[in-house]
C-alpha cells in the first residue's frame, strides 16, 4: 500500500487496493474487543495533476464486548474512506500556496506515500460505539456482576429500600 507519491502524480496513475491486513496489533490491551478479523480494504488510488485521490472502503469482522452485558457481539463494519493526498509543498513554494491552502487535502512529508497508517486511524476512529448484544439487553448487576439477562439478582431492590428508609427518617424530623 506503498506509492511513489510523485511518480503517481506524474502519471495519472489508477491502481486498485485489494488487501487484507492484520490489524490485532491495533487493539492489543483493549479489553472491550475480543476478536479482529483481517481489515478487508479495498481502494482505488488515482494520481491526478498535484493530488492524488484515494476512495473506497474497508471491511471488518469484529467480536466485541457488549457495552452493558460484556457478552460477545459479532459485528461486520463498513467504513467508507476517502481521501486526498498532496505532496507537502516546499518552503518557497508554500508561500504562494498560502492563500489557497485547502484543509481537505493530507500532506504527505515524504516521497512516498503509505496508506497502512490512514486506514488504520480510518477504523479505530469508525469502531462501533457502545455496541450491544440486544437493545434491551439488561446489563450486569453494578452490586454483585449478575448478567441480568440470564438471572435477577436481589440487589437492586435492596438498594431501593435503603433509599426509602432514608426518605423515611427525613419525614420524620
Ligand atoms: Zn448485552
Ligand atoms: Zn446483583
């Protein structure tokens, strides 16, 4: 995923990207993603006149924590990339260019151009939030760990007696 960023530019290259990359090292110590399957990325890089344009998408099979239960949840993300790469211009030319700096562009400091690390930033910035396992899923008890889909526990009606008996004596005074 390597391109000679001016040889690119200069000869109005078109080039599909059809790889599969391992990205576990990406989420090692995450305790909330259970398992990355290769980051499918598919992309076509066309150089143009001064830019070069890469789009398409990438594709993941995640298993990843339920935000509220923990259980595993499978997950397919589709995340949709597009960017475009400029060569970072020299200083003297970088003071003509001021004025029509443009922020949509990513300025590459180097003669070539590696897209691992674009993609990368692409998924962990895409991951699902806060998946979840079901949308009513229950979660687990926050007083003794229960998963309360699969059993209730007593201790969130002992948490609301505690409350009320608090409530009680403030009457009372
Ligand atoms: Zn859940
Ligand atoms: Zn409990």
């Amino acid at each position: 995923m390597q391109f000679h960023i001016q040889e690119t530019m200069s000869k109005g290259l078109k080039t599909t990207i059809d790889e599969e990359l391992d990205v576990s090292d990406l989420f090692k110590g995450r305790q909330d993603v259970y398992r990355t399957g290769p980051l499918h990325v598919m992309l076509q890089v066309t150089g143009h006149e001064g830019f070069i344009e890469v789009d398409g998408k990438l594709a993941i099979d995640l298993e990843l924590a339920c935000s509220r239960c923990l259980e595993p949840v499978k997950d397919h993300t589709v995340i949709r990339f597009s960017e475009v790469f400029k060569r970072a211009a020299s200083d003297v030319d970088r003071d003509e260019d001021m004025e029509e700096e443009e922020s949509d562009f990513i300025e590459v400091d180097a003669d070539r151009l590696d897209l691992r690390p674009y993609v990368e930033e692409a998924l962990q910035l895409f991951m699902p939030f806060a998946p979840l396992c079901s949308n009513d899923c229950k979660g687990l008890c926050q007083t003794c760990g229960q998963n309360l889909n699969e059993h209730t526990c007593s201790c969130s009606t002992e948490k609301i007696d505690v409350r009320f008996a608090a409530l009680k004596d403030l009457f009372k005074e």
